[in-house]
C-alpha cells in the first residue's frame, strides 16, 4: 500500500486522529494522554501537511496513462516503454522528462557498443510499483518505484549471460542512456557548478544533480541522487557508486544524461544486479530533520542516504537514524516510546542483541545525502573518527536507551526496541537534545533492517510515542501580557490550581484552595490584561479565592466568600494595594475585605469594626479612590463591585444595599476588571458609597439620594444621582 498514514490509522482503529504534520499522526488515547506515530518519510501534504500521500499509481486520460499527485511534487507517465517521454517529475509549472534510451558498452574514449533498445513493452502498476518486464529484452527490465519523496529507477539485470561480451576494449562501463527535458526555468547543478550546456562538452560527477529555479534565486527543486549499483550478495551488502554524465549533442534542446557503472564491478556481481538513479523532491524530503542512513566500513567513502536498508553488526556496519519530536510541547511528559524496525533480509539464525544509543552533541549535524563510514556530512569527520560514528562515549551516549534480542529475521519481521522514557521526553520541544539515534549490535554478523526508502512501505521505520501533556496553565497573550485560561470542572476535593505571572507587571492569580463542587471561569479582560471572575458556586465551608499584584498600577483583589476561616493576604510588592487578614468572621454569609495602604497614592479601605454600621473610607490624598465599608450587609448572598475610576488606580467599593447583578468594566484601557455576581435577586438599586448608581433608563421620578462632596467616576452605563 502507497499510503503509510492509512496504515497507521488502520493499526489505531477505534482512536480518534487529533493531530497531523508532514511526518507524524497523532491520535487521542481516550485517557487524557496522545499517541504521536512518527516516520522518516513525508506521511503528509499540502500548505498545512495534513493531507495523505498516496504514492500508489493511478490511472491517467490523454497524453498520460498513470499519475500520482496526492503528494507535493506530481508524476505522470505512459503506459508503453517505448512510447517516448515515458515519465514527468513536476512541482507546480517546474518539470522535467527522463526518458530511457539504450543500454550500452562504453569506454574511456566514448567508443559504444549498444548492448539493447527499449521495447513495445506494457507497464505494469503494482500499488507504488510501475514495471515495465524485459523492457530492455530478456533479462534487463525497468521499473518505477514512486516513494513519498523520490521517484526510485531501477534497470535490473536478472544474470550476467544476458549481456553481450564487450567488443570495445579499455577502461568499460556498463551505461544506461536518458534524453532529457525540462520546463525552461530549470537548470542542472554539478559539483556546485551550473551546467553550461556546452554543445558537445561532456560533464561527469559522482554526486547527486541538483535541479535549481532560475527564475527563484536558484531554489532547489529537486535532485538526481548519486547513481548506484546493488547485487544480490547479502553476505557483502555489495554495491558501487556510479558516475552521471551530462551533453549537449547538437541544438538546445538535444540533452542527455547517461549513468554508469564499471563493468569489472558486474563481472564479479552476484546476479541479479540493479542499476539505481533516483528523483528526490527538495520540497517533500526533509533531509535535515528526518533521516536515516547507513555506513559501511568497506565503503568508507560512500554514501547510502538512499538505500533501501539498514544493516548493522558490532564492527563493519552501522545504520543511523532521526525522528523529529520537536512538534510535541517540551512540558508534556513521555510515558511509553516504542521503535519498530523490520528485517528485510533473511541473513541467518545467529542470535545477537541490537543495541540502541543516542548520538552526541558533536555528531548532532549529521546528514543524510552525505555520512560515510568516515564522515557525518560528506566532509567533517565523526566525533570518534572513521569509525562509522562507532566511538562509545564519543560518538554515542555509552549508555543504551533501547535493545532487542533478535533470535529470528526471518523477512516481515518486526523488532519493536522499548526506549527509555526519559530519553525521548528529551527530544520534545523546539530547544531539545535529539541528535538521532546509532543501531549497533554485540555481533559481527549481520542483521538487515528496511530504511525509510524501501519500497515495502509497511516495512519502513517507526516510532510511537505516548505522551501526556502538563496540564494547562497560564500562557502569555500578546505584547508580553499574561492571560489566564480557563479553570472548569474542578470537582475533586481540594484541588490546587496554581496561575502565575508571565512576566513582571503583570496580573497574578494566587491558588484556589479547598475547591469543591465549584466552576471558576478565568478570562482575558481587554487590551492584554488579565481578567478574574470571581468563584461562582462556591459550596464547600471556607472557600478562598485570592488575586494579587504583580507589580506597580496592577490591581489586587482579594474576594472571600463564606469565610469561615481566618484568610492571610499579603502585599506583592511596595506600592502595591494589600489586603488585611480577615479576621473575627463570626457570622456566616458576611463578606469582609480590608484593604490598607502601604504609600502614597494607594486605595485604601478602613476595617469594618462594628459590622451593621457606616463606616466612610476618605482618600488619602487626592486623586485617589475610596472604597466605603459594607454597612448592613446582613442577607446572604451579597455582592462584592470593583471597578476602575482613574486610569491607573483601582477602586474598591463595597455593595451596601445591592438588591442586583452589577456589571462592571474598566474604565482605562490597562486595568483589570473584576466582577462578582453573588445571589442577587431583588430590585434593581445599585449603592455606591453615600451615592446611588443606576443603569441607565431604569431611575424613577423622584429617585433621589443625599450629596456628597466627593468625587465618584462612573461609566456611561450607569447614571448618578445628583
């Protein structure tokens, strides 16, 4: 099957998919934790990454007969070999035509002897597989494999009887020819260079072709990875760079591009053999952050970023990996990670146990199109040398976070490796310490696992994760200012539920203690600022609900319903409003809140000493609010305003007589609000100190109160008694 996303869900029925990105799915355990499922290869597509790739060939109309584009780049192809322009590599107007020519003998003087042409043969779509049976003649056949992010061209060579006896003498290779074509905005890069399309120049490298945008500041497109050859002796993991060559042969247009591999190197080939020049999308493969590859000691200079398998043993073989966890929050917390990998290989019945170490920091800059035995990108040295990143303590943590004792690998099978929690955990986040991952057995024998490029794609590798996200807190709005989420169904006894600031000057919510059976809402107020409702249903004895400042011109509040208990609050900060114990609460239903000035310029509230009584609070100096004590507040339920009269000071201001539910909302753009709506049910009279306030349209005629001499700021929501 060409979609491995569809698979995955397949092994997860019954879990809901909550979450995708271009390498992971993730789905909802039905326990409060996730199950991210990762791969090396692209699982999605699209601006969002959240639509499958299907790299199963699809049947096309008009010039085409097959396609695939559920992926970011497009392949269209025919359905006869010969037929010509067989297959089309595009990403959006960008394209470009390989199509195979003949199979030849060649030497160092260019001298040809055509070995076969391509036939009349009919393809044939597996699934991801196009194949095109005896398409050179018996025994040389050619095959499309299409991958999530390269298209993978075989010629297969099924023994060395069915090519003919060289004719042309020196130094010969076996060559496999391409007319080659391309939109106009495409040019080929070797070695860095740009080719100049010379007529009659020929250019060789033994590197991938980079296919680059003119017309974007020479983007990368996509690429012809370095040509390779593979027989079929597993014993020696057998295989050999080959070389590209590119010409010009007459006018613009007339471009060929030929791969070679040394005849002496197939002379001694365990048949079959398969000849390998391989498409890769710059786009849809991420060689940077997913990525896996192995080295080979008697390839010490050779890379296989895009070989089919992983082989590992103790001394000459080692295979390195990479998944990218960073889409998972660094707080969550990882509860069980399991690594799948598949033996693709029966090599034998030797026990032997496969061991699985993180790479350190030095070797974190590995790359997959250029690690060797000798180097980890091409050109710098592993930390412990050319020792195929073997070095223990240099290359590799010293201590295993995995291992798998491998009594059978029988092909099909699967080792799932139990990685230590703690080890993962530490790749989650943007910031984290996953370098990748080295696979190396006790063992000089081989086992063979499938890479991310096989063309089994259920054999591909694959790691699991379980995690369980910290449980949400505050997170920072916009312009440094904290916001607080939401707090719902607290319903245990006794919960704790612990907001603090972002950063300084900003609001602090202090711990809800002893809830019980309560809903408290926390919402952003306006501009940035944060908001604190105050505890509805508070049922339980003794409730405190506490909010405080930060820092200067914040607000603090302190809001004890039903206290049955003595409640210390206590300043933040100098200059900052506090609140005084609530002490003496002898009477049930009866809502205190002493507020003292520590400076200057603070609001104050005087105790209410004799509760039944008046008690008017003044300013202390000018410009400040006052906040008049509760005077016979002797029903249950009362109501407890705050709102805003200046643009940085806050005013509290106890409901005496409040028979309603009273709103209110700042009055600066930088003040926080909050409001308390307790068990009103009566009326509609708001008293605000000595002065009473209504909502606007609702005063009666003859609704008249005392004047006073001091200054009350209102909002246009309510109207004043004059």
């Amino acid at each position: 099957m060409g979609n491995h996303a569809a698979l995955i869900r397949a092994e997860h029925t019954g879990k809901p998919v909550v979450r995708r990105g271009k390498n992971f799915i993730e789905f909802d355990n039905g326990d409060g934790s996730k199950r991210w499922v990762g791969t090396i290869e692209p699982l999605h597509y699209g601006a969002s990454k959240d639509q499958e790739i299907e790299t199963g060939w699809q049947a096309d109309t008009g010039a085409w007969q097959w396609k695939i584009e559920q992926n970011d780049h497009v392949i269209h192809a025919r359905s006869v070999f010969n037929a010509g322009n067989l297959a089309e590599w595009r990403i959006g107007s960008s394209w470009c035509i390989l199509d195979p020519q003949s199979i030849n003998w060649i030497n160092q003087d260019n001298s040809r002897q055509q070995i076969a042409i391509k036939q009349a043969v009919s393809g044939q779509a597996s699934d991801n597989v196009m194949s095109f049976p005896a398409g050179y003649g018996v025994g040389k056949h050619f095959e499309y494999i299409a991958h999530p992010k390269r298209l993978i061209k075989h010629i297969t060579i099924d023994n060395l009887s069915d090519l003919p006896t060289p004719t042309v003498t020196g130094t010969i290779n076996f060559e496999a020819e391409f007319s080659l074509s391309t939109s106009a905005n495409v040019d080929f890069w070797l070695d860095g260079v740009k080719w100049a399309k010379t007529n009659g120049v020929r250019v060789r490298t033994a590197s991938r072709i980079e296919c680059r945008d003119n017309t974007n500041g020479d983007a990368l497109l996509w690429y012809l990875d370095t040509p390779t050859a593979t027989d079929s002796n597993i014993d020696g993991l057998n295989n050999i760079v080959g070389q590209y060559e590119v010409r010009r042969q007459g006018g613009p247009s007339s471009l060929f591009i030929t791969v070679r591999i040394p005849y002496t190197w197939i002379q001694t080939a365990t048949f079959p053999i398969k000849i390998d020049p391989t498409y890769t999308d710059g786009y849809g493969g991420d060689i940077q952050t997913y990525k896996d590859c192995y080295l080979s000691s008697s390839a010490a200079t050779t890379n296989y970023g895009t070989h089919i398998w992983l082989p590992t043993n103790s001394n000459s073989r080692h295979s390195v990996l990479e998944f990218d966890l960073s889409s998972i929050a660094a707080t969550a917390t990882c509860d069980n990670a399991l690594l799948t990998l598949t033996h693709d290989l029966d090599y034998g019945s030797t026990d032997l146990t496969v061991y699985v170490y993180e790479l350190l920091t030095a070797n974190g800059n590995w790359t997959e199109a250029g690690a060797t035995w000798n180097t980890k990108d091409g050109s710098n040295a592993w930390a412990g040398g050319a020792t195929g990143c073997g070095t223990s303590g240099t290359d590799y943590d010293s201590t295993a976070i995995g291992s798998y004792n491998v009594t059978t690998d029988t092909q099909g099978t699967t080792n799932v490796f139990d990685l230590t929690d703690a080890a993962v955990k530490d790749w989650f986040g943007a910031s984290n310490t996953n370098y990748g991952i080295v696979l190396i057995s006790n063992n000089t024998d081989l086992k063979v696992y499938a890479s991310s490029d096989n063309t089994s794609t259920a054999y591909r590798p694959k790691l699991v994760v379980d995690y369980t996200a910290a449980a949400t807190g505050p997170t920072a709005a916009e312009n440094n200012q904290a916001q607080v989420s939401d707090v719902a169904t607290l319903t245990a006894s006794g919960p704790t539920y612990n907001v603090t600031t972002a950063d300084d000057n900003q609001a602090q919510v202090s711990d809800l203690v002893s809830l019980s059976l309560a809903t408290t809402a926390l919402t952003a107020a306006e501009d940035n600022q944060a908001q604190a409702s105050d505890a509805a249903s508070l049922t339980a004895e003794a409730p405190t609900y506490q909010l405080t400042a930060a820092d200067d011109n914040q607000a603090q509040v302190s809001d004890v319903a039903t206290l049955g208990v003595y409640t210390p609050i206590a300043a933040a900060e100098n200059n900052q409003a506090q609140a005084s114990d609530a002490a003496s609460i002898t009477f049930s239903g009866i809502e205190l809140v002493n507020i003292t000035v520590s400076q200057s310029w603070q609001a104050q509230t005087s105790d209410a000493a004799v509760l039944g009584g008046y008690t008017p609070i003044t300013p202390v100096q000018a410009n400040q609010t006052q906040a008049s004590d509760a005077a016979s507040i002797t029903a249950e339920g009362p109501t407890f305003t705050i709102s805003v009269s200046d643009a940085y000071q806050a005013q509290v201001s106890d409901a005496a007589l409040v028979y309603s539910i009273t709103p209110i909302t700042p009055a600066g753009a930088w003040q926080a609000q909050v409001s308390d709506l307790a068990s009103v049910t009566m009326g509609g009279l708001i008293t605000h100190g000595t002065r009473r306030l209504y909502p606007v349209n609702t005063r009666t005629t003859g609704q008249l109160a005392t004047r006073v001499t001091h200054t009350v700021n209102t909002r246009k929501d309510y109207e004043v008694d004059d």
